[in-house]
C-alpha cells in the first residue's frame, strides 16, 4: 500500500513516492528526506565528532 502524505505546497494528499503533486504541480510534494537535511545532519554529526575528538586531544 502506497505511503500518502500531505503536499508540502497545497496540503492535498498525495503519494509519498509522487514525483508531482498532482493538483498544483510541486515537484516531489511527499518530500520524504531531502538531501539538504541529510547533508545538514551529517554536517552537524562531523562537528560533533570534531569537537568531541578535540576536547579528548587537547591538554
Ligand atoms: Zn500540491
């Protein structure tokens, strides 16, 4: 069974998977993740990581 979520643009319900919505035409209206998010998450996890490691090195 298909995932149906709300249009980003419009809010009509539309397949997740949907490449356009189908009432007012936005590209990939179900979003799913988006590759700025996962770039911005895995940007803050390196931080992360980053910091961690430094307050562990410095003396
Ligand atoms: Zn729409």
């Amino acid at each position: 069974m298909e995932k149906m979520r709300p249009c980003k643009a419009c809010g009509e319900t539309v397949a997740k998977r949907a490449e356009t919505c189908p009432k007012c035409g936005r590209q990939r209206p179900g979003g799913g993740v988006s590759s700025a998010v996962v770039i911005t998450t895995a940007l803050i996890g390196f931080a992360i990581v980053v910091y961690a490691f430094f307050r562990v090195a410095t003396f």
